[in-house]
C-alpha cells in the first residue's frame, strides 16, 4: 500500500492562505465590477474533503458575493421540467462566484461504465454538459471545474482513520464505505466524463486531495490563475459596435415570407361560427395535452400592430385561466440584461401540465438584438444554434413548441399605426421606437426570413399566419396551434 | 323563476369602455411611478365570468405592467412549504398589478358550511387570510377584492344558453353543474368569508355579474376609485424623518442582556474534544429532523465581529452540503428594498427536508431600519407582531425555528475591529459603518433588548449566546442547536 504523502506544515499553510486570501478579496472586489460571473464545480470521490473544501472557501471569501450548490435528487417539481432547468434557475447573477459542491456531474458521476447501455448514457449525458457549458462560457462565464483526486488507498486510510477515533467515527457512513469498495469503477466513470466535457471555456483541473492543506491552497491559486486570464480575455473583447450593414445568411427564409399571401377575406358572420368551432376544438386539444402531463409552449412574434396581443387573447378564452401563463416579453431588466439572454425564458417554462404563452420571445436575440447592435454579430450567429438547443431541450422533454410570425403588409401597419394614434385608449401602445423600426422594415425583413430559414425544426415549427385580416389571423391561430397539439399527441 | 335583467346595449358599453380604458391607461403611467402595487382579487360562482373578465381586463390594461395568476391545488413542492409561500413568491412586484383569478380564497370557498368542523376550520383559514391582507395592506399594499355575484337562477339561464348551442356547449362541463346544484351551500360560504376578511385596506366589494358589460365596467370603475383613494393617502403619509432619541418598548430584555455573563474560558485542548462530540451530536440530530421531513430555519444576530461567520461554518461543517443553504442577508437590492420586508426571506425558506441557516435576518426590521429612521416608527413597531406571526406560520408548518443572538463586550469588540483592520485579509470586512454603529452601542442594545422581550416566543425562541471567548460560543451554538433539535424532535 502506498503511503501517505507529506503533509505542508501549519506553519507554511497559514502564511501562504493569509497571502492567498488577501488576493482572493481583491479578486471578488474586482469580480464585482466584472462584465461576467464564476462557476466554481467540485468534484471528486467520497471523502476527497468537498465540504471541509467548501467550508475553507466560505471562509477565505466575501460570502455576500459567493453563493453554493449542491443537489439533492431532482423534485417532483423539477422532473415535471426539462433537465436543465433546475441548473438555469439557480445560476448566480453576473460578478458572483457560483461555488458547486454538487452540479449537473452529480448524477452521471453517480453511474457505473460497466455495459454498453451505460457507456451509452454517460456519452450522451456529457454530449448535455458539453452544450450547456458550451452556451454559458460563449456567453462569457467563466467555468472553473476541479477534479479532487484521492486514491483508493488514501481513500481507505482516511476512512480508517476518522472511524478510529470515537469522536469523528459518526462522520464515516455505510455509503462511504461502498464507494470505496466501488472505487475503481467509479473511477472510470469520471475519467470518461471528464475527458468528454474537456473543452477550451470549460477544462477540467485535477488536484491532489490527500493532503487538505495543499489541496485548499491549490483550488484557491487556479481560481485566482483563471480569473486573471478570463479579465484579459475580456479585455482584449470589442465592445459591439452598434449596427452594421444587414445581409440575409440564408436568402431562402426571406423568400418564403414575401410569398406568403395577404389578401385573405373573412367575414363576421362566418368569422364568428368558426371562432367558436375551433375554439372548442382547441380547448379539448389543450386539455387532453395536459391531461396527459405534457407542456405547451407557444411563443408570438410578428411585426408591431400585427395582433398579437388579439390572437392570444382569443385563444385564451377557451383555456382555464389556471392552466396557462401569458408571459409579455418587453425590454429586459438591469437583472435581466445581465444574465444569459436565454435566461428568463427558462424561467418561465412551464412545468408537465401547463403551458405557457409567450408575447415576443428569445428570437430577440436575432431580430432586435441583431438590428439594433446590443450584441456583437458572433453572438447573434452562434443565437440560431443554442436557440434550437433550446428548443430541443424543451421537446426532448416532451413539452409541445409552436411559434407563430403574425405577418401584416407594410401598408396595413401604416394605417394601424395611424388608428392607434387617433384613438385615447390606444395611443400608450404606439412611440417613437415603433415609427423607427417601420422605417427599418427592410433590414428586419431580412433578420426574419434568417429566423425562418435557420430555426423552423420539425420539433419546434413555425407557423407563419397572414394577420392583415384581423379576424382570418385569429382564426388560423386557432387552426394551427389545435392542429399542431392533435398531431403531437397521436405520436 | 327571475327574469333576465336589462343588459346594456353595444353601443353605450363601448362609448364608455373607451373612456374607462383611458382612465385605465393613465392609472397604469401613475402606477409606475407609485410607492405601491395593486393586487385585484376575482372571486365568485361558476359562471360569474372570471376567465372572460380577466380577458377583457388584458385587453384594457397595458399587459406590461399586468400578472395574472390562478393557482392549481398546491404541487408537492408547495405543500413541502409553508402554506403562504407559493403566495408570497409570486406577489407582483412595486408599480405594477396583480390579477387574481385564483388567489389565497380559492381553496376555502370550495369547502361547505356544513358541519361545526367545517364552520370552525373556515373560520381559521379566514382569520390567518385577515392577518395576511393586513401585513400586505400595512406595507402599502392596495387591495382590492370583487365578489362577483351571480345569483342561482341567472348562474342556472347561462349554462343552459351555452349548452343549447352546438358551437359553445363545450364550454359548460359536469363540475358547472354540479356547482349549480350546490349554489346555496357554497354560497353560504363565501357570505361567511367575506364577513370575516371584510376589513380596513382590504374591502369587499359586490358587483352583480349577470350582465357581462356591466359587470366589466364597474369593476374597472372600482379600481380606478380605489386607486385614487389610495394615492391620497399616501400623499398624506410622512417620510420617515431620520433618527429619534430610542426609548425602550419593554425594559425586561435590556436587563436580559446585561446580565449576560462574558467571562466563559475554554481551553483548546477542551474545545476540540468538545466540538468533535456535539458536531457528532448536532449531526445525528439533523439527520433526524430532516429524515421526519421537517425543516429548519436557524437565524443569526449579534453585534459586528462577534463571530457569526465562526460559528456558522463551525456548525455547517456536521451537515451535508445538499442539505443546507446559508443564506448572507446585506442591504436590500433594489428589487428587494421595493418588496414587503418579509418578502426576500420568504423567498428562502426551506422545503420539508432542508435547512436554511440566515447570515443576519429579518430582525434587521426592528434593529438598523429601527435606528438609522429607515422606517418610519408605526412600521418597525408593528413588525414585532409582524415577525411573530411569520414565524408562527412556518412553525405551524413543522419548520424547527431558533434564532441565535451572539453577544461580545464592546471592549472585546474593540480589539476585534483593530486586528481586522491589521490584518489584510481581513481588512475588507471592516468599514466606516461599523466604527458608526459601534458608537451608538447604547441605542442599538435598546433595540435588541426589545426584540429580544418582544419576539422570544416559545415557539421561536431566543438564544443568548456569550461570545467574548469564541471558542465558547460556537460550542454554545452547537450545544443549543442540538439540544433544540432533540427536543423538538420528542415532542
């Protein structure tokens, strides 16, 4: 059996953590002021000392600007989401330090690489991580993830030990002692996973857990190492540079918008029966859907005056206010703007079950964002992949994703603007921004036909509607989505 | 049988719903920019139209500044909290408003008067309503709640109009008629509610439903009424005018405080043995408590540098870390400044099985927001009461609560502040702020001596703890959270 290795004397330890640890506040204090936030992921065997490790970093940091994780088994509430939403909700906020004793490793690290079934699985889950981490780092956290290694023997000596004497014997579990047993296939697992999810933005760091003293040090040197190195990153970023000449990516959306035709005819006698047919058609759709413990996701975009707002409320009405949400979606919040952009739509999806409206939506990203600058053009591009990872983590789930672009003519929107205006009750809709982007039609054509283009999926369909007749857009909402959830469910 | 009343013809409803949607409009710009948030509450029979009044209530109001919420019978996740959280995480934030399709009634209105039972637990979930709406209403909150009255033979025409045509008979289902053969019982209900939540900040108003437009435009007359009654009595309102001379409210916990002995000596050699045997101790008991899914809230208090920190990661470090969250309570965000309080601490309460450890707590109400005139003084003395009954409801619930006061000398406080402010890891934590609060050791042990006479309920209680030697009080805190838990845990 290999021996124990040479502990750092006490005397060294406290001089080099006083040092470490003055750095470590200069650190958060310009963390504070930092354009992004730190994940710090522990992992590693059974009593490679996570929470002792924690405890030591609780310590050495500002705890108003550190906030831990660690997960137990996911709730009802949680499996009723998709996987990642439970990670998404809890992210710390921008110029925080994230520190996880438990993160979305835990329950793959958990598993055993024995059959090919689970070789299988782990692949796949780290495939998960693998994006996920991928979308945070674009969007400029900063992942620090630290392996701590404890060899089995070392493993068996400090077990052995704490079990020896009778004031820490109560600190050894029966489940310590099965990892142990477990050790090596254990082991293998987590090699697998790491060199799976060893990514530029992402890596992993492996530290020597025998002795604490210089395993504590260690973690805190590497946090320091790599945050200097992500504020040089940053530093050498350009800031985007507000808006730039708009080319279409993929010339085949933009043509399939100015297709579509606009001159449909409904009158209200008809309008009126219909509405009511598809009305009941879609409230036993919806039902049935939930019943079934799925959820729904709809999501509106279209032109200003294109009727939003009217179609919603239509197809509201034949829905049991408990059951569904109608998330407006204006400018985002201080909060807001500095997270993820697709952070607050997480946090909206509905559980199995529900079902969300949202009016406007994450292809901001792509539309507003795009056009007006507030993102710097790689992050609009890399937008239409995460957005249908998204989405597809969404489905994978088993939620229903339907997307609707209300389409009305440039001359329709002219005189809906000129109604708005003259009417009192209206006229808080309309400002100065609307007449802006009217006059930018063309670029935002091109933005739209891109979206069309790159994100109609067939697991997360967009339906274009014809909506300069009011009332034939309502109803063809009403066909669409009912069509859409009766098809989903005979699968 | 009655006949129909008159219903108000098309034209006049919209001559008028044009002006009232003005009004509304204009309500919603002042909102924004007002001290207080509007909750309207919908309640009434099947049939009543809420579903429909909530649509035409988006369509008038700019959705924007709107929330809508309904609840389910609570998840599992909800029922693993106390029962007022699912309410308090999802009030509407300060300028905006809250509709109330479902709402805190929803649950009680189902029962029947029946028994002397039902009559008594009705009376219970009212009475806990009256202290809700009154902690709401108190913190500036404008409540408004409608009873939609429907009465039996209108409730009775409607159903049997919708039934009659193909196109809407879907919208009639088993549970409507089976409330309409109920009418009288649950109705009988509802009068008894209403009675008993009918108070000052929190009125019920009657609005007749048997005409959809009628109905629909007085209750937005009645908001905009209220709204303007409740802008004029925040004109009248001071602000809070700063710092006043401290008198005691109850001199009892004064005198607690000072004879509190601080002489306590402890060698280390003593203290480790010790520690080792009530972590043990505290373990095993917190293992308990969480596997009876109870949960815990343990809150810390005491003055600057007496070690809270310490003795929190002393105790954390017994615990598994998936169990526990420490929750670090600094100066309100803004989110948080414009939240009731008891808001952001709500937000943190643990579920069933989990422990929440507060860094300082909701007791900074009646301690700096007492002293430093953050509020005004009806505010901090009513939080006396306030607290107790939160505390009251997540004991209630099964949650263990005990909160820890951590008392040093101010000459031991002194020499704390000087090595801070010499040592560089530590100097971050020291600033000009707590040399300011030092000096005014005399007001602040007024406030804590009345917090300590006024909130040390049995249910909730205080525990002294002498912290001059720190390795005496992170014993002590160990030894009073063990003994706490067991105790609790026979009961």
């Amino acid at each position: 059996m290999a021996k124990a290795k040479q502990r750092l004397s006490k005397r060294t330890y406290q001089a080099r953590a006083r040092v470490l640890r003055a750095q470590l506040v200069q650190l958060q204090l310009e963390l504070k002021q930092a354009p992004f936030k730190v994940l710090l992921i522990l992992a590693g065997p059974e009593g490679a000392g996570r929470g002792n490790l924690l405890n030591t970093l609780a310590e050495w940091l500002d705890p108003r600007g550190v906030e831990t994780f660690s997960y137990h088994a996911p709730t009802d509430n949680e499996r009723a989401h998709p996987h990642q939403w439970r990670f998404w909700r809890s992210l710390p906020g921008i110029g925080r330090i994230g520190l996880y004793a438990g993160s979305w490793y835990t329950e793959t690290l958990r598993e055993e690489a024995r059959s090919a079934r689970a070789l299988h699985h782990i692949a796949e889950e780290s495939e998960r991580i693998r994006h996920f981490e991928k979308l945070l780092a674009d969007g400029g956290t900063l992942i620090v993830k630290v392996w701590l290694h404890l060899s089995k023997s070392a493993q068996g000596r400090r077990l052995r030990t704490l079990r020896a004497d009778p004031a820490t014997a109560w600190r050894v579990t029966e489940e310590d002692w099965q990892h142990h047993r477990n050790y090596d296939r254990l082991d293998r697992t987590a090699r697998l996973i790491r060199e799976k999810t060893h990514r530029h933005g992402a890596r992993w760091t492996v530290i020597d857990a025998e002795d604490e003293r210089t395993r504590d040090l260690r973690v805190g040197q590497l946090l320091l190492a790599q945050f200097r190195r992500q504020q040089q990153r940053f530093a050498r970023l350009k800031q985007p540079t507000g808006r730039t000449a708009v080319e279409p990516l993929r010339p085949s959306g933009l043509r399939r918008l100015h297709a579509l035709p606009l001159d449909q005819d409904l009158s209200e006698k008809d309008y009126d029966s219909l509405r009511e047919k598809w009305l009941g058609r879609l409230s036993r759709a919806v039902r049935a859907t939930l019943a079934a413990d799925r959820s729904i996701v709809l999501a509106f975009e279209g032109w200003d005056a294109a009727g939003k707002g009217g179609a919603i409320r239509r197809l509201t009405s034949a829905i049991d206010p408990r059951d569904y949400r109608v998330i407006p979606v204006a400018k985002p919040t201080p909060e807001e703007k500095h997270a993820h952009y697709l952070w607050r739509f997480w946090r909206d999806i509905p559980r199995n079950g529900r079902m969300t409206i949202f009016d406007r939506s994450w292809y901001g990203r792509v539309l507003v964002e795009r056009l007006e600058g507030f993102c710097r053009p790689e992050e609009w591009r890399r937008a239409f992949a995460e957005i249908n990872d998204f989405e597809r983590e969404l489905t994978d789930h088993g939620t229903i994703v339907l997307k609707f672009w209300l389409h009305v003519s440039h001359a329709e929107q002219l005189r809906r603007f000129r109604e708005r205006e003259s009417t009192p009750h209206k006229r808080h809709k309309m400002n100065e921004e609307d007449w802006r982007n009217r006059r930018k039609r063309g670029a935002y054509e091109i933005a739209v036909g891109d979206m069309l283009a790159l994100t109609d999926t067939a697991n997360a369909p967009w339906r274009l509607v014809p909506a300069d007749n009011k009332r034939f857009a309502r109803l063809e909402v009403l066909r669409s989505a009912s069509r859409h959830l009766e098809a989903a469910l005979e699968v």
